[in-house]
C-alpha cells in the first residue's frame, strides 16, 4: 500500500460518487460514514444534493472496514459514500486488475474482502420491503433466463469443437441482447468456476466430498445445519420456501457461503434445496472452505465478484422504493429487451445447421422454445402486476 494516502473528510462531504469510475479502496480509519444509493437511471447526471438525499443502507463506525471494493472489482461505484462526522480515511489507489491480483496474492486479503461483502450483502437484504423482496425474485428469475441462454450458446459452442459452421452460426447470438445481458449478470464468472471445480474435482483437490442427485433429490431440508458450502458442479437445484419458488441454483453457483463466510455458530438452512435434473454437487466443510479458497484464488475472485454484483444489485432494489417491480419491467421487457427475438434467431441458424449439416441439435432447439414459453409468462404476469400503479400514476 505504498500509493495509499490519508485524507480527512468533513461532515456531509462525498467521498466516492455513485456511477463514478471507481479507482480506490478506501479503509476507515476514524468516525463514521454512511453509504447511499438512488436509482441507478438517476445516478450519472445527479448533483450532491441529490447524492445526499439518497436511501442509506448503511452506516460504517467499524474501523480499519474495507469500503468500495465491490465498485473497484466492477469498474464504477455502485453507492456513493458520505461523511457523518469527521472521517479519516485511508484511500488505496486501485483499478479491478488490482484488486483482483491482490486477491490473488493474499488470500486473507481476499478473504477479508468477502467477508465484507457478505456483511454488505446481508445488510442490504434487511433493508428491502415486501414490495423490493418481491421484484428481486421477478429480477433473478429473469436474469436467470438470460443465464441460461449464455450457458447454451457456449455449450453448443464446446460441443462443436471448432467446427467453422457452428462458430458462425453463433456470432450472432454472441452480439445479441441476451448474451449481453447473461454475461454482464454473472454468466461469465459462473461459467469460469464451473470450469474451474470441475479440474479440483478431477484432481482430487476438493476439500470435501461430492453428492450426486437424481432428479428430485433433496440436498438439504430448511432448518438443516448449514455448516458447509455447497458449489454446484453439474446440474440444476430449485431453492423453495414452503411451497414457492425462491430461485434457482445454476453450475457454477454456491449456496451457504455467506454464513460460513460470516462464521454463523449454528447456521440452519432457510430453504429446501432440490434437483431438478441429475446433479453433482461439491460439498466443502466449513472449516475446510477458506483453505479451499486460498488454495484456489480464482474461486475466491469469483465469490467476491459475484458478492459484489448481488449486493449491488439488491441496493438498487432498495433505492427504487415502491418502484422496484416498474424498474425490473424496464430492464426486462422494455423496447431493448429482445430475449424472445433472440431465441427465435438461434433457432433459425440451429434449422440451418441441422438441415444442411446433420447436426444433432435437437435438444438445443427444444431448450430454446421452452426457454421463451418461461420468459413469456413470466414478462406477461411482470407487467399484470405493475399494472396497477402504472395506471395510477
């Protein structure tokens, strides 16, 4: 840290800016400040009085807490920070290339830098209304389609293990919309740790066990201990809360590292977890999962990338108040969106390559049509429960 500088901040001053090019880690060094957030379609153009209005979603007093990471691993802030009394801080100089290669380097760095993120995450779930609560789920459930779309064109693309034809047919698909949006969503990072657990698993390098699941298995029962993380190999999970639908588990995903992370004595799990086709889970014991992460810091780089997208995106719930169900219709069914004209395109070069090539793509195509049948229904019951407001403002 031999770039760091030490700077004093007066009450009601900014120190980072939400939507700014964040280019430092800060560490609290003395007093107190709180973060804030306004919605993200605000945040470019505002002035600080607007910055300073914004929804707090946290206050900070703990010192020597790293602040801002999550903005540096994803290259802009994601909330602005303010002084509440006198502040010292100490402010690291730092691009996502930085911050990553000092993950790396220093596992209990990187650790340290979960662990708030966690805590920030956390936090940020107990600030979320019914109303928030209820658009994340319409949120992740639709992010999780254009997931699913990432996944496919890139399984299709291994599958055809260089053939000329196949890689043509998905240059479009890789420029459209919902690549785009799968990507940017965390489909990259999952798709790297799929990757990466599947060579710890085959080298035997997995401080843990594996759990194949047939459809319908159980992996974990709600009020289950939860003393271990589970990362998901291969496969499908449902996350259900009584008799709904919380969300889905995806290769590449965890479940239970916030509280092994947190060091929760008696951590109980709040949902069942079940298979929705064959799985292969690897399931590390928590004591076993920091040594897994310092062995293995890329899976640390990608827990904390993936932290820092979900806490970013679960403040912009909060900041979007009482109209967070219209900001998720915006961002998935407004004029950009075009999930479904993007399945219908793959579909069109998928007809070509199996009329002119032979090839088996069958089960892509079908995949593909059950992918925009969920989108449909979900984006229709989206915009029947906005509805309501939208036609009382």
């Amino acid at each position: 840290m031999r770039d760091a500088v030490i700077r004093e901040y007066e009450p009601n001053e900014i120190v980072c800016r939400q939507a700014g090019r964040a280019d430092r880690i800060l560490l609290l060094r003395k007093g107190a400040v709180r973060s804030v957030v306004i919605p993200e379609k605000e945040a470019e153009g505002a002035d600080d009085a607007r910055l300073r209005r914004g929804r707090d979603v946290n206050l900070h007093l703990e010192k020597s807490l790293i602040l801002a990471a999550d903005g540096a691993l994803m290259g802009k802030y994601t909330e602005s920070i303010i002084a509440v009394e006198p502040a010292t801080l100490v402010e690291v100089p730092v691009d996502a290339r930085a911050i990553i290669s000092m993950i790396a380097e220093d596992g209990e760095f990187g650790l340290s830098l979960a662990r708030s993120l966690a805590r920030k995450l956390v936090g940020a779930n107990r600030g979320l209304g019914g109303i928030q609560r209820e658009a994340g789920r319409y949120s992740r459930e639709l992010q999780g389609l254009t997931t699913d779309f990432y996944n496919l064109v890139h399984r299709i693309q291994e599958d055809a293990e260089g053939e000329d034809d196949v890689l043509r047919a998905l240059s479009v698909a890789k420029r459209s919309w919902s690549y785009h949006m799968g990507e940017s969503g965390g489909a990259e990072v999952t798709k790297q740790t799929t990757n990466l657990m599947t060579r710890v698993t085959d080298s035997g390098a997995l401080a843990g066990s594996q759990q194949r699941l047939k459809k319908g298995n159980l992996l974990c029962r709600r009020g289950d201990p939860g003393k271990s993380v589970y990362i998901l190999i291969s496969g499908r999970l449902s996350v259900r809360i009584g008799n709904e639908l919380y969300g889905i588990v995806r290769p590449g995903e965890t479940v239970g590292e916030i509280s092994v992370l947190l060091g929760d004595e008696e951590p109980r799990r709040i949902a069942d977890i079940q298979a929705e086709e064959p799985s292969v889970v690897g399931v590390v014991p928590g004591d076993a999962f920091p040594l897994l992460c310092k062995a293995q810091p890329k899976l640390l780089i990608n827990i904390c990338k993936l932290l820092a997208l979900r806490s970013a995106n679960t403040q912009q719930l909060a900041a979007e108040s009482e109209g967070a169900l219209k900001s998720v219709l915006a961002k998935f069914g407004g004029e950009k969106c075009s999930f479904m004209e993007d399945c219908e395109a793959l579909k069109d070069q998928l007809d070509l390559l199996m009329e002119e090539f032979d090839f088996p793509l069958q089960l892509e195509h079908e995949t593909l049509t059950r992918l925009a049948e969920r989108w449909s229904l979900k984006v229709e019951e989206l915009r029947r429960r906005v509805a309501p407001a939208m036609a009382r403002a």
